[in-house]
C-alpha cells in the first residue's frame, strides 16, 4: 500500500492523531456549538481512549513523526508545520478518513501555506457518502487527485 512504498522510498511519513481532552478542555465555546450541531462528532477521540488510537495496519514506526491535532486539518495547532519544514518537506500526500473534515481541511490549509497537495483518491474515505462526495468534488480545487498506484510508481523510480 502507500504507507509501505513511502517507508520503503524514504520518504518522510507523518502520522496525525485526532485528540479531544476530557471534560472539553480542547474545546473553546464557539468549537463545542459547532460539534453540538454534528451529533458531537469528534467525541471518540479522547485522550487515552480507543478512537484516539490508529488504525491497525497503520501504526507508526519508531522513527515517524507523530502530532495530535484538536481540529480537523493536521498543520493547525500542531507541531507538523515545524516538523515538515524541518525536514524539507514542500509536498504533501494527504490520506486517511473522514474526506469531509480532516482530509478537506488538511488540503485547504496546506495549499495554503504553500505545499503542493496531492490526494490520492483511492486512500480516502467518510462515514457520511454524501459529504464524501461533496468533499471529492472540491478537492480538487486545491490539491492534484491522482490513485496511490502513480504515487508509488514515482516513489519506486
């Protein structure tokens, strides 16, 4: 998969964790109304909790950088801005769930501070198939969709 042909390319692999603090420290009262109005959403990644764990398969390495993020797009509030300069870093492959919140505002947010934003389209996905599709169909406007097989393939030459 992609997460294999970039460990195997060298290239550097950020791994964002979702992060929601008990009792709503992490949430400012314009953020807690917003989260109200989706059904809570975002509740089941609590510190410490199952939803704030990785999916198996995709565990980071030792070596990986890893940053929690309070709100949907991975560069705010996170230590990924410095991590990702740091390393050099001025294109990002944006994969993972929920293509309506983390991944949409993750490419907005790093199109925006100039990174060249590639999402695959076959490594992402939503709960919701409506707002997926709605998401898919603005993506584009801010980052280049490709499948993960012309990633690989240009990480392999």
């Amino acid at each position: 998969g992609l997460l294999e042909a970039a460990r195997r390319a060298g290239v550097p692999v950020l791994h964002v964790a979702e992060l929601a603090l008990s009792d709503g420290l992490s949430d400012s009262e314009a953020w807690a109304r917003r989260r109200q109005g989706v059904g809570g959403a975002g509740r089941l990644a609590i510190e410490g909790s199952w939803g704030q764990q990785f999916l198996k398969g995709f565990d980071p390495l030792p070596d990986e950088l890893v940053v929690n993020r309070y709100r949907p797009t991975s560069l705010s509030d996170t230590r990924a801005e410095v991590l990702l300069r740091s390393n050099g870093v001025r294109a990002l492959v944006v994969a993972g769930v929920e293509t309506h919140l983390a991944v949409l505002a993750t490419a907005v947010d790093a199109a925006c501070h100039d990174y060249t934003v590639i999402v695959p389209a076959d490594c992402v996905a939503g709960s919701l198939p409506e707002l997926h599709r709605t998401a898919m169909a603005i993506l584009p406007v801010w980052s280049e969709m490709v499948n993960s097989r012309e990633i690989v393939q240009a990480w392999s030459a």
